[in-house]
C-alpha cells in the first residue's frame, strides 16, 4: 500500500520530522521511509503540493511534465503521485502471492519445477516474470527440485547392538 503523500509532506514540511523517522512513522524500515520521499520528490525545502491540487491540474489537461515545471517537482515524482491518486496506472505491476490474479500458483510451479524440471529462467520467460518472484515462490511455498511427494522422513539410526541382532554373518565381522 502506498503512504499519503499529503501525510509525509505535513510531516517533513510542517512538523519537521526528520526523514530519517519517516519510514518508521509508517511502520517500516527507515530505508522504505527514505524510498518514499524520493519517489514522491519530498524534500525539507521543497515545494508544498497537495493531491487535490496536483489531480485537479491533472484533470484539467496538464500533462506530468508541465506539471513538474509549474510545481517545482521532478516528472518522476508527479508521476508516482498521480498512481497513488488512482489517476495514473502504475508501470509496474504487482501481485498478491496466492492471490487469484498471481501468474505463479503453487500448483503450477509444482508442475513445471518439480515434475517437469524446468528452470526457474524458463518459468519466468513462460509467465512473463522475474526469476527473483519465482526464487521467492519457491522458497515460500517450500518447493524444491527433486521428487514431488512428501519430505522423506528421516530413518532411525542404527546402534552398533542392530546389525548384530538382524544378522549372525555381520555380529562375526564386528568381533574380529
């Protein structure tokens, strides 16, 4: 979920938080706080502009480069604003693992990683994703290449007392 721009700006613009408290103020890392306020082009002296604002010149015809010029913020930052206004779509899109639009199931990387055997560069070419979401799928859903049952369990450990008892021949080696 994206953070408010108008929140982060009344933080670091009225109310003087450092940007270094941002991320945390949001409940994540500090580095996420940071990413926030670049993608939005929020800085201790810049400019104050409201969504409101920005989605009605949007609206009204101005495209995102002459908007950045006439607010003073960078065509990237008017850009991710109006995303977060659910004006623009984003250029990228994201998945809720497991969710019903999600182009990697686990029955599907079952298939084609575990029986199948494909690689996960050819599974990523299939479905039109990165290699770094089907590692991540792989590894939450606990997937791994090899036979596709159960986990095997693991064998009791035989004692020196065992082969003795199973076997006459094998007590006679163990002795001599």
């Amino acid at each position: 979920m994206r953070p408010d721009p108008d929140l982060l700006q009344r933080w670091v613009l009225d109310e003087a938080v450092p940007p270094a408290k941002v991320g945390p103020l949001l409940g994540l890392s500090r580095a996420a706080g940071y990413s926030w306020l670049r993608r939005y082009g929020i800085t201790a002296p810049g400019p104050l502009v409201e969504q409101r604002q920005l989605v009605a010149l949007w609206r009204a015809g101005m495209v995102a480069a002459r908007l950045a010029t006439e607010l003073g913020l960078p065509p990237d930052a008017i850009r991710e604003r109006l995303v977060t206004a659910s004006v623009l779509r984003p250029s990228r899109s994201y998945f809720v693992v497991g969710s019903p639009d999600d182009p990697l199931p686990e029955h599907l990387l079952r298939d084609w990683y575990v029986r199948e055997g494909f690689s996960v560069a050819q599974i990523a070419e299939l479905t039109g994703t990165t290699a770094r979401q089907v590692r991540y799928r792989l590894a939450r859903y606990h997937l791994s290449p090899g036979r596709p049952g159960p986990a095997p369990r693991v064998r009791r450990s035989l004692t020196n007392a065992a082969p003795e008892r199973l076997s006459p021949a094998w007590a006679g080696r163990a002795g001599g």
